[in-house]
C-alpha cells in the first residue's frame, strides 16, 4: 500500500500542496484530478522523490521513506511515468525499456519482458533502434508508460498519460493501462486532467484544487457527481 | 627530413597528452555537461606531491599512488563544492568560474609549500634517454609510452560508452538526471565518479608529462589545460576519437609553426585553429548531432 500523510510540497516560498493525504491500495487504481497546476504532478514527484517535501510523510507498505532519495525509492518498486515525455531521446526506444528494465525489479528476464512490450506495441517494434526523441508523441508515450511497467513495479505512478494525444491513442493507452491494473494487481496512482475518462478506470478519486485535495471518494459516486461539483473543482 | 620526423613525432607526443587532458574534460562534460578547468592543477600537484613524495624517500611506487589518491580526493572535493553548487541553478555557468578558481588556488597552495621553482621530477617509468627507433629514426621512449596510452585509452572508452550498459546510463544521466534517479540510476555516484577519474586522469597525465620535461613547477598545467580544451572541442566535445584526433593536430601543428617559422606562435597557432573551427564547424570533428524532435 501507498501512503501519503499530510504532506506539504514548496518551491522556495512557493506552496504547491498543502496537508495531501492520499491511500492506495494495491489492486486499484487512485485518479488524482485537477486543473492545470492544481499540484496533481507535485503530489506525484513527492512520492517518487524528486519534489522537496517540506512537512509529512510519504509509505511504501508501512516503510517510512520520507528521507529516502528518489533512484532507492525506484529501487523498492516504484515507477513513475513522468509527464511532459520524459525519455532518454537520444537513445533507442530498445536502451530505454532496457536501462528501465535493468534498474527495476527484475522480475521477468529481459527478452520475456522486452517481447511482452513489443507484442503489446507493435509499433516499438518495428522503432526499436530509432532514436526515441524522433518518434511521435503516442510513440513516445507507449515507450514512457512500457518503461514503467516494464520494471515490474509494486506501485505505479502515472502522470497525464493522455496529455496531448489523438483520442484514438488515449484510447489504446488507457486500453493498456486498464490491463495491466488487473493482470499485475498492483497499486496505480494515476494523474489525469480529463476526469470522466480517469474516473471510469479508476476506483477512487482525489480531486486537487490548488494544493488541497477538495474532494474524494469513490469513483462511482465522484461520477456521478461530476457534472455539478467537479466542474466547479476545476473552475 | 631528419628535422621534419622530428617534430612529428613530437607533435604527436605533446599531441597525446593534450588528447589526455581532453579525455579529462570529456569525462566530467559526459555526466554533467560541465567541464573541470582545475584540471591543469591537478596534474601538477600530482606530479609535484609524487616529487616531493619520492625526494622524502618514500618507495617511488607509492609516491605515485599516494599522489593519485589525493588528486582523486580532491576530484570528489570539487564535485561537491566548485560544480554541484552551481548546478543547482539550471543555466548557470557558475562552475566555470569555481573550477577555474579551485585551479589557481591549489596552484597557489603549491607555491606557497613547495615554493615557485621547478622541482626535478623522478624517473618513476623510464629514463629520459630511453629510445626507440621508428621508421629508422630514433624516438624517445617516453613518447612512444604516453602516445600508447593515449590510444589505449580512447580505444577503451570507446568500447565502454559504446558497449556496455553503464555506457548507456552515462549518456541517460547526461540527458536527464532527473529521469535518471526517478528510474532507479544512482545519478550522483556516477557523477562523483567521473570526477574522480577526470581528476586521477589529470594525475597521470601531469605525471607522464612531468617525465617528459624531467621538472614540474606551480604554472605546470596551465597551458595544458587550455590546450587540452582546444583538442577537445576541436575534436567535438564529449567524442573520445575527436579528443585524440584533436590532440595531435593541436599537437603537430604547434610543434610545426615553432619549428618552421616561430617557438613564440606555438600556443598561438591553437588557438588561431580554435577560432577557424568555431567558425566552420562548431560542434567540433566528431561530435555526433543528437536528433531530438520536439
């Protein structure tokens, strides 16, 4: 289980999140929604390591990692799929899932798991020795999100994987990433702007609004609810 | 004739070590896209700790390893005090200016300890008067030793950044640090180590051409600092072939303009070289463009 506790988040004197507590339990899949700079990529890199965590505490499991540095974090078996494609563009789509690979869990061997990607993406494939800086953004985004879970992970963080792509990709991703929630059954953090497409995949809900989680619950119910008081989280 | 192979084979031997000090700067600009300018200092207080070590009566094998031990030290030193600092602030050019400075206070430190005078260095691989005779020409060993190394060098950095996989997590840090520690990579030791091997590089590299010129003193290391940059962006920044090949042309060419025409146009002629490819060819002969679509 994953645990956020109160955690503050500041860049300098400026406070990105204040107090989030989050819970997600393995076998599900947490949406954390909000606005464009409601702290959604904050609360993410806390946890992963990499955003200065002013107050709180942040469990893998009970284990308080808090003070641990973010490259330990992803050695206890967490991956983050960051936003804004983030990859090693000057290397091959094959070095990247391999340098994720080599640096995870380990799980499976490296041809089992190199295959499982290529069987999934045909198209990596086919790109596996290009340079992944020149494939195009639902490429990139397939590389990204088979880089995370290539590592076998035990909590996966993925942060806007839908941002800026063709509805028909954001609908093969999400496909995949619905997949893999059940086959791995492990716990997914999953940032997204577009609610209604992250509350259908998703078991609960954290809605962000300027720092402060305004509302949560379960996905079903924050549906529901959505078009009323989401709308309004987001204004 | 005689007096040409001459000073080709010199060029090349100069040539070598300049590659050798490019190789140093490439090491740190892999990592962290900054250059350690210290490095001229270094190699002479590697060279000169060894002296002074040795003139003590230490066993001169040790002297060696003990001053390669504090260059290392030293390299974690600026690491975490002259480069890591400046860093912080993306764009900051900040380690420039503290490496450089980190440099001209060991120089001065070495000054005020062990005095401004060249101090003899000992004779810790060969003698100066070995030789060897190539193409029917006699060469000086020393020069044939630091010319191997130098290739030696390049040829096994080529394979470890080209083959292995700590090769392709040294060009992922390069990229993206923070991807790299978000993936599990253990960014700053491999950053620290590149430090300590530009800086145990800059030792043996001060060392060989101590015993080269048989006497080391505080200013050793300046010049070859500057021209070991000019190698290494003559040849493209971060390419070991390009620090090799830049090396001996810097070094041939010096050697030709002070053998022909004048010793006073040596260094000036690298420099003339530096900006004409500035001009031409920026990123140097064997840089490799990187392809990144935005």
């Amino acid at each position: 289980m994953l645990e956020v506790r109160d955690v503050s988040v500041a860049y300098g004197a400026i406070e990105v999140l204040r107090n989030v507590s989050l819970c997600a339990e393995p076998g599900t899949t947490t949406a954390v929604l909000g606005a464009n700079g409601a702290g959604k990529s904050s609360l993410l890199r806390a946890i992963s390591g990499v955003a200065p965590v002013r107050s709180g505490s942040i469990l893998f499991d009970g284990q308080d990692v808090t003070q641990i540095p973010a490259h330990r974090r992803a050695r206890l078996g967490l991956a983050h799929a960051m936003e804004g494609r983030r990859l090693f563009k000057p290397l091959s789509v094959q070095n990247n899932l391999r340098l994720s690979w080599q640096f995870g869990a380990r799980a499976v061997p490296w041809p089992t798991a190199l295959r499982d990607v290529y069987d999934r993406f045909p198209i990596l494939a086919e790109k596996a020795h290009v340079p992944s800086g020149l494939l195009s953004g639902g490429q990139q985004q397939m590389v990204i999100i088979s880089c995370a879970t290539i590592r076998s992970p035990r909590y996966l963080l993925l942060d806007e994987p839908s941002l800026g792509l063709a509805p028909i990709i954001v609908s093969q991703i999400y496909e995949f990433i619905t997949d893999f929630a059940q086959r791995s059954g492990i716990a997914i953090v999953l940032a997204e702007q577009m609610a209604t497409l992250a509350l259908k995949v998703s078991d609960r809900g954290y809605v962000l609004r300027r720092g402060r989680v305004v509302q949560h619950g379960d996905s079903r119910t924050l549906l529901a609810n959505s078009a009323a008081s989401l709308t309004a989280s987001y204004l | 004739m005689d007096f040409l192979f001459s000073l080709l084979i010199a060029g090349v031997s100069v040539g070598s070590a300049y590659a050798l000090v490019a190789i140093g700067l490439n090491m740190t600009f892999w990592t962290t896209r900054t250059l350690n300018f210290g490095q001229g200092s270094l190699m002479m207080l590697c060279a000169m700790l060894t002296a002074f070590f040795a003139s003590q009566g230490v066993w001169l094998a040790l002297a060696v390893v003990a001053g390669l031990a504090v260059v290392g030290l030293l390299g974690i030193f600026i690491e975490r005090f002259a480069v890591r600092p400046a860093l912080k602030t993306e764009g900051s050019m900040g380690w420039m200016v503290a490496t450089l400075g980190f440099g001209t206070l060991l120089q001065g430190i070495a000054a005020k300890y062990f005095g401004s005078q060249a101090v003899a260095f000992p004779e810790v691989v060969f003698s100066a008067s070995d030789t060897v005779t190539i193409f029917g020409q006699p060469a000086a060993l020393q020069y044939l030793v630091i010319f191997v190394l130098a290739v030696g060098l390049v040829a096994l950095l080529e394979l470890f950044l080209g083959k292995t996989i700590w090769g392709q997590v040294i060009r992922a840090v390069s990229f993206d640090q923070e991807l790299g520690r978000v993936q599990g990579m253990p960014v700053g030791a491999i950053i620290l180590l590149s430090f300590v091997a530009s800086s145990v590089l800059a030792g043996v590299a001060g060392m060989l051409i101590a015993q080269i010129g048989g006497t080391v003193d505080p200013a050793f290391g300046f010049d070859l600092v500057l021209l070991g940059f000019v190698s290494a962006v003559l040849g493209g920044m971060g390419s070991s072939v390009g620090a090799l090949v830049g090396g001996i042309v810097v070094g041939v060419l010096s050697k030709l303009v002070g053998g022909y025409i004048s010793t006073a146009a040596e260094h000036g002629i690298a420099f003339a070289l530096l900006m004409v490819m500035l001009a031409v060819r920026p990123q140097g002969l064997f840089a490799r463009p990187e392809a990144v679509k935005v």
